[in-house]
C-alpha cells in the first residue's frame, strides 16, 4: 500500500476555501438504493466535524491570546462548512427512526473495527465493553421501527448488522464514576491507538447529542422515552471514551492530533467509497484537512515551540485505513464471552462477581424502577404483546441462552 502523510500533501490556503451558501447544499443520497455503509461514513464524518468544531470553541474558550484564537477561527468557519455540506446530503423522505438505525450500525461496525485492530488492552476493553449495548440498542430500535413504521430493520442495514439482544440496554444504568478509565500515554502509545480514541469519542458523542436533540421531537410517547433512556447509555460511552484520552496534551498538540484524524478518516472514507458523486467530496476535503493540519502544525511550532513530529515519534504516515465490512462473528464472540460484564471503576467484571455493596446495583435500581417503565423493555413487550413475539434478524440462535426466548424480554441478565 502506497504510505500517505497529509504533512507532505499539496495544498491551497484555507481562505480560499470557503464557498457560498449555495454550493454548500449537496444532492441528498438516494434513501432506497445507497449502500447503508455510504450512509455510516455520511454519519461519521457529520460527528467527526462536529467534534472539531467543539473542539475548536472550547480552545478558543480557554486561549487568552487573540492572535492564536483568530488562526483557529480560519479553520473553525471551514470546518463549519464541511459540516453543512455533509448533513445536506440525508434525504428528506428517511425519517428519524430510520437514520437512527444508520447510527446505531456505525457504532457496532465502527467499535468492532477498532476493536479488533485494539493493541492497548484498557482501549480493547473499553470498546468491546459499549460495543455490546450499542449493539442492543440496534435491537431496541429496530423493534420501535418495525411496529412505528412496518419496516424490517435488516433492509435498512443491508444484512451486514445481526438485530437481536446485546447486554440489555436496562442493564447498561451505571453509576456515574464507573465510567472513568485510564487514559492512554500518547508518547508511548502507537498512531493507531491515539487514532482510536479520537474516532470513537466523536463517533459516540455525536450519537448522544443526536438523541438528546432527537428525544422530544419524536411523535410518540414510547418513542421519545426510548431515545431519552438510550441517550443517557451514549453520555456514559462518551464519558469512558474521553476518559481515554491523555489529559497531559496541550490545547495545540490536541489540535494537531484532531486535524491529523480528520485526515485519516477522510481519506479512508475516499478508498472505501463506493458512490463516485460522494468519493469525489471526501478526497476534497481530505485534501482541505491537510491544509488545516499543516496550519495547526505551524501553529504549534510558533506558539509552542514544538515540532509536530513530537507528536508521531514513528512517522506520520497513515496507518492502515479504516474499511467498513461484516463483523457479525466478532460481536458474537464478545456477546459470548463479556455479555454479563458492567464497569466497575477502571475495569470491567461480571455482574455476579461484584460486591453486593457495588454502587452499581443502587444506581441500576434507582434509575430503572419500576421496570415496566423502563422504555427499552417496553417497547420489546409492546411488540411481543402486538405481534407475538419481538423482532429479530439472526443468521443463528442468540449466543447467550438466556436472551434466545423471543416472547419475553429479559431484564436480569446483565443486571443481577
């Protein structure tokens, strides 16, 4: 494979960048017959520059220098537009219930990408941890859809995704401060490890602030409660996610390694592309983020006096591209091996290995009584009690027993 560094890339300076409002609405895709992984790239780098832009306010929020916070602005306001010209490119005529379901795949095939190539155990852990509710919440969703809107979820996902029990989104109600983990050492950790933890943080916070957003505007009561219950799950994956990465970076080097992951993603985009119209956009935008980082890089060097080589001690080449594809046996394997874990301070362990003292089963109490009102167990029951039994796409039998009974929802696994 050819090895790309976007520091040795050509580029045009970022003010000639910027386009009118006009060039920033894009032709939507087409709802029916675009590959559901175009649509997860769609989602990804929508939160990918969403996280930039937060990103970006926050250092400007925290930088008392004026000169330093106007150079960071240039790139803000571009990244702003990318971000318009990506959101324009959801269809009117795909409803809310069914891009939920592009998100919900994102995050179990992204989380299972990333797991499998994990080489710093805690990261490993981490995402084969939530990788398992966002798989349930997959479940959960796809049952809300079939009865709301007569869809088969599996259509949607292109029979890539399995749609059946996770770690049951009732069990994922933690106490707060489990959710902290140790970060990783970013001198010591490899490029694809500082990769990941970026990724994955924007990947799920864009989720939890799409379902926060989302929660009040859906048109039923179980509907809104469904997405308020599983928007709290995503504030918990964002907060083990971005308790991962090092806190000992400056505002700069962080801005170095933000620029630098918005390149690599979209250029992994640009190789896994398959419609031509949307490919052609990530390459020009990849190319628009390497201006952005070797600004950032100029910037760091002026204001820090750091070369951003410090930051890549084995090179700025890409690692190996990101590339979206089945991952039904890995998630299998982790529901089989890790489906009764919860968080326990910085490790995980089984549910029945805890202390019964653990706050863990207070919080899971408190949050979840009475259970018949919890929202993801009833829309389960309310699909039971409507079509027999819940919805369910599986290429074979729930790997865990005591999930297999498709006309009863379990709610103690994972849980007591």
């Amino acid at each position: 494979m050819q090895k790309i560094n976007p520091f040795n890339q050509k580029t045009k300076p970022i003010e000639k960048s910027y386009e009118s409002f006009k060039k920033l609405a894009l032709k939507p895709y087409d709802s029916k017959s675009t590959s559901p992984f175009t649509k997860v790239r769609i989602i990804l780098m929508n939160g990918t520059e969403f996280e930039a832009n937060w990103f970006s306010h926050q250092f400007s929020r925290h930088c008392p220098d004026n000169a330093l916070r106007r150079e960071i602005a240039l790139i803000r306001r571009r990244e702003q537009q990318q971000q318009k010209k990506i959101a324009s490119l959801k269809p009117i005529d795909e409803t809310v219930l069914q891009h939920t379901i592009g998100y919900e795949q994102l995050a179990v095939e992204l989380t299972a990408i990333l797991a499998q190539r994990a080489t710093d155990p805690k990261v490993k852990n981490a995402l084969n941890f939530a990788l398992l509710e966002d798989f349930d919440h997959v479940f959960r969703y796809a049952n809300l859809l079939e009865m709301d809107e007569g869809i088969k979820a599996e259509n949607l996902l292109g029979y890539y995704t399995e749609v059946m029990p996770g770690r049951p989104t009732i069990a994922e109600h933690r106490y707060p401060a489990d959710e902290i983990k140790n970060y990783i050492n970013s001198k010591k950790a490899d490029l694809f490890t500082k990769l990941t933890v970026n990724i994955i943080t924007a990947a799920e916070q864009q989720t939890m602030n799409f379902y926060m957003n989302q929660a009040n505007f859906y048109p039923s009561e179980l509907g809104r409660n469904l997405y308020s219950e599983i928007a709290m799950i995503e504030e918990q994956h964002v907060s083990q996610y971005g308790s991962l990465i090092d806190t000992n970076c400056s505002w700069l080097e962080c801005l170095v390694m933000h620029e630098y992951t918005e390149c690599y993603l979209y250029y992994s985009c640009f190789e896994d592309e398959s419609n031509e119209d949307i490919k052609k956009l990530w390459y020009e935008f990849y190319l628009e983020e390497c201006a952005h980082l070797q600004k950032a890089s100029k910037l760091l060097e002026k204001y820090e006096n750091k070369d951003y080589m410090e930051l890549f001690p084995t090179g700025a080449e890409f690692p190996e591209l990101l590339k979206f594809g089945e991952n039904k046996e890995y998630v299998r394997k982790v529901l089989k091996e890790t489906g009764n874990y919860t968080a326990d301070r910085e490790d995980y362990k089984r549910v029945d290995k805890l202390d019964e003292k653990a706050p863990f089963f207070k919080y899971n109490q408190t949050a979840t009584k009475p259970t018949e009102s919890v929202a993801s167990h009833k829309v389960i029951e309310k699909h039971i009690e409507k079509c027999g039994k819940d919805y369910r796409y599986e290429d074979k039998p729930n790997p865990i027993t005591s999930l297999r009974d498709r006309k009863v929802d379990n709610v103690d696994y994972g849980r007591k």
